[in-house]
C-alpha cells in the first residue's frame, strides 16, 4: 500500500497481517503481483463513501510506480 504525503511510502502487507489506516490518510491500496488478493475491509466512517477525496494530480506518480509512465 502506497500512503503519506503524495503517497512517497510503502507498506508491504502479507496474509494474516492487520492494517488500520487513519482517517485522512491519502493512500492507494493495491496488489503488486499477479496472483489473487482477498482483503477484509471494514469502515467506521457512515459516510465513507462521501468522505473520500480523489487526488487526481498523483495519477502521473502511481502510473511510475507501477512502471506504466
């Protein structure tokens, strides 16, 4: 998982590992290999959907790390 400030750290997390992630938090969960990845989500925030903020200007960041730049 990409997190932080425009999303500069990353965090390695493997089967059996618990995550929280605080409120606020920009980050970018995602699989980095091709074999399947079941995650249990689970959000305190009712309105969770109405809370999350889109960063569109770290598009060209992401697409780098995923080698796609």
């Amino acid at each position: 998982m990409w997190y932080g400030e425009d999303l500069k750290e990353l965090l390695v997390v493997r089967a059996g590992d618990f995550l929280y992630i605080p409120s606020s938090t920009p980050h970018l969960p995602m699989n980095s290999t091709d074999q399947p990845c079941t995650a249990l989500v689970a959000r305190t925030d009712p309105n969770e959907q109405e809370s999350v903020v889109l960063l569109p200007e770290l598009d060209a960041m992401i697409a780098a790390a995923l080698g796609e730049a």
